[in-house]
C-alpha cells in the first residue's frame, strides 16, 4: 500500500490531499513517488493530447456505449497517428491533413511512411 500527501498551492489557498495505491512493488518512499509521478504523467499527457486534438472534453455522445465506443477508436487514431512519421508536424495539423488528403490517409491507415 503507498500513501501520497499532494500538497497544492493557488494563489493563497492550500490544499492537501491524500491519495492511496496498492502496488505489488515494493522500495523506498522516494522510488514510489517516482513511480507514481510518471504514471500521471504519462496519464496527464495524453488526456491532453486527446482533449486538444480531438476536442474529446466536447464530445456529447452519453447514450449507451457510445461514449466508450468513440473513445476506442479515438486512442487507435491517435496511435496510428502518432506512428507517423513522414510529417513533421503535431497530432491535430496530422488529424487535418488526413482530413484533406486521403493519400495521407491512406498512408496512415496501412502505416506504409
């Protein structure tokens, strides 16, 4: 079981809270804090990743499965996307030039860069 004490400061106001995880690993204090740090970073990164170029926060799809459905196959287009690498440019500039060209498209879809 690892504890994490986050401690956050905006402005004049704090705020502590306590988060809990169950980990088969086991170390010192420093190297679970490590652990948990890249985990949400990585996690955090993403989320970023999908709410700016797929406007995932906007989406209003709430019926049924929908919602898990669209977020399926919004991380496989992210991946494929992001396994390009004829173009030098973000996930959304990629995102709009499959929209545009659909030999780009094609391209992405059969991962032949």
């Amino acid at each position: 079981m690892v504890r994490v004490q986050a401690q956050q400061q905006r402005g004049d106001k704090i705020t502590i809270e306590e988060r809990y995880y169950i980990s088969s690993l086991s170390g010192t204090a420093e190297k679970m804090l490590q652990i948990v740090r890249g985990h949400w970073s990585i996690e955090n990164s993403l989320h970023w990743v999908l709410d700016i170029a797929f406007r995932e926060d906007d989406c209003r799809i709430r019926k049924g499965h929908g919602a898990q459905n669209f977020a399926v196959l919004r991380h496989l287009a992210l991946n494929l996307l992001t396994q390009d690498t004829s173009t030098k440019c973000g996930i959304k500039a990629k995102r709009k030039k499959a929209g545009w060209d659909e030999d780009f498209l094609l391209s992405i879809l059969t991962n032949s860069t």
